[in-house]
C-alpha cells in the first residue's frame, strides 16, 4: 500500500523571535515493513543552517538554525511511503515469557544485547511494582510471550478511555494507571512500564495511522494525528508492534516514523527559542492511500 503523508506543524509568537534552533524526526523510517519512497522539508522561514544525520536508534534527524526575525515558524514534511502487509503471527508458538526475560538479560547475543537496553528506566517510563502487578494476570509462568503481550494490549483497550486533552507530555505512567485514561502516547508508555517492569525489552514507536480505513472497517483513534505504539522483542524471532490505544497488532494502516526508548527520544519536533513570549501551537496531518498504477 502507498500513503501520501503530509505534517505540518506552525508556531505564531506573541512577538518577533530573533533566534531559533529546532530539531526534526519527520522522515518515516525504512526498514523490512515499509520504504519511504519520497521526502520532502519546507521551512519557512528559510534556515540559515540545515544538517541530517541518523541518531542513536536508527532515525532520520534534521537540525535547522533560523537567525533572522519571525513571528511564525511553519514546517511542513510531505512523504510518499510504501507499506508491507505485515503477515500473520501464530502468538501461541512464539517463545515463553519468563524465558525470554532470562536470554534477554543474560545471553550474549547482538540480539539479546541490542534488546537489553530497552529493558531500563527512560524519561517518561519508570518501572515499577505496581505496573509488574497490573500485568501479572495475563503474564503467567511459561505462557507464550506474544500471546501474552496481545492479551495486555487488549486489557488495556478494554480497561482504559481514549480522551483527548486530559494529559500531556509530562503526565506520568503512574498517573495513567490510576485514572485509566489518556491518549495513545499514555498508552504505549504504559504499556512499555508494564513489560520492562517484568523484565522484557519494549520500545516506543511514532507515526501514524492511515486516515482512509478499508471498505466495511471502522475509522481508528488517532487517525489524523501523529499516534503511537509499541514494539516487544521476542528473542529468536525479532521484533512485534502492538497498538494498545486500538487494541489490535498493526497491518497496513499503520506508518511508523521513528522508534526510541519513549516519546522523550523521538518528538517530531523539538526546540529552542530567543524571544517570542507565549506562543501558539498548531499541528496538521493528513494520511492519504495512494493509488497503485
């Protein structure tokens, strides 16, 4: 499947800025679930400066410097992606849960290792008793570990509310437990709390969801919005993703654009500023399937 992807992100400044460093994670990645075919960045103002490069985890980085005055930032990434079906998974043959804790911390594998730092605490994700416990029902001894980790993504789908507006980027794991509700981004950094707090490698995805759902399929939360999941390591097998806000594993619809230990790691776009006052924040996405000729 194509997707045409278009984000636009636009900051308007109570008063003129004088200086303005920002860094951008707006190219989807590529790797064996999809190709990004086509990119393109438009910044206006025109940078001063601009430089690419790959961060730690893989991710495309742009770092743009504007020293001229502007009271209105406006970044716009328009993308062509090409999406592979990802094909079915038999969760009940995948490895046991409590065995892949063990080869995780323990064999010296590059895949056990590679693995092994996304078992720790990170910025927005902190283990703890209370998120192992609020797992526990589902994670039995010797239990197949994907089948495992569905049956949470389910549990949290099924036990938590999707209301907008009622958290942000700073509200805690701890915090969404307790209310259950949040948005997608709580939901993957809960999730994420409650497998590294058993033991087990999980790391944060960014990106999106196609807003143009299939004939006779129900439109997704987080459609025209940056959204967020979750990706588990299965030793032996690799890497599975798994969307607790819609409970389900991802096919076709979902586009991801960058992936970290949490969303601290992979803001779309982060900066800083000299001057402005407050300032407004308006953010536009727009996924659109593309017809194959």
């Amino acid at each position: 499947m194509n997707y045409s992807v278009k984000h636009e992100t636009q900051y308007r400044y109570g008063e003129s800025v004088s200086l303005c460093h920002n860094v951008l994670r707006l190219r989807p990645r590529d790797d064996e679930h999809q190709t990004c075919r086509q990119h393109t960045l438009t910044v206006s103002p025109v940078p001063v400066s601009e430089r690419t490069r790959i961060d730690f985890f893989g991710n495309q980085v742009t770092s743009i410097s504007l020293q001229e005055p502007h009271d209105k930032l406006t970044i716009t990434a328009t993308s062509e992606v090409h999406v592979i079906p990802r094909p079915q998974v038999n969760l009940a043959v995948s490895i046991a849960w409590d065995e892949a804790r063990e080869i995780i911390a323990k064999l010296p594998d590059p895949g056990a290792i590679a693995a092994r730092q996304f078992t720790f605490d990170s910025p927005h994700v902190v283990r703890s008793d209370a998120l192992a416990e609020f797992a526990r029902s589902v994670f039995t001894p010797r239990r197949p570990l994907l089948e495992c980790v569905m049956e949470l993504t389910l549990k949290i789908y099924d036990e938590f509310t999707f209301i907008a507006g009622e958290t942000d980027v700073g509200t805690s794991v701890a915090e969404v437990l307790q209310t259950r509700r949040g948005v997608c981004q709580d939901f993957a950094h809960l999730q994420i709390g409650c497998l590294r707090s058993l033991g087990l490698a999980a790391q944060y995805v960014s990106g999106y969801i196609a807003t143009d759902p299939p004939p006779g399929r129900a439109r997704l939360l987080g459609c025209d919005a940056s959204h967020a999941w979750l990706s588990v390591y299965a030793p032996g097998l690799g890497w599975f993703d798994f969307d607790p806000t819609n409970g389900i594993m991802p096919t076709s619809q979902h586009i991801t654009l960058a992936c970290a230990r949490d969303y601290e790691d992979v803001g779309p776009v982060r900066g800083i500023v000299l001057g402005g006052k407050r300032h407004s924040l308006g953010v536009a996405v727009d996924v659109v399937p593309l017809e194959v000729h």
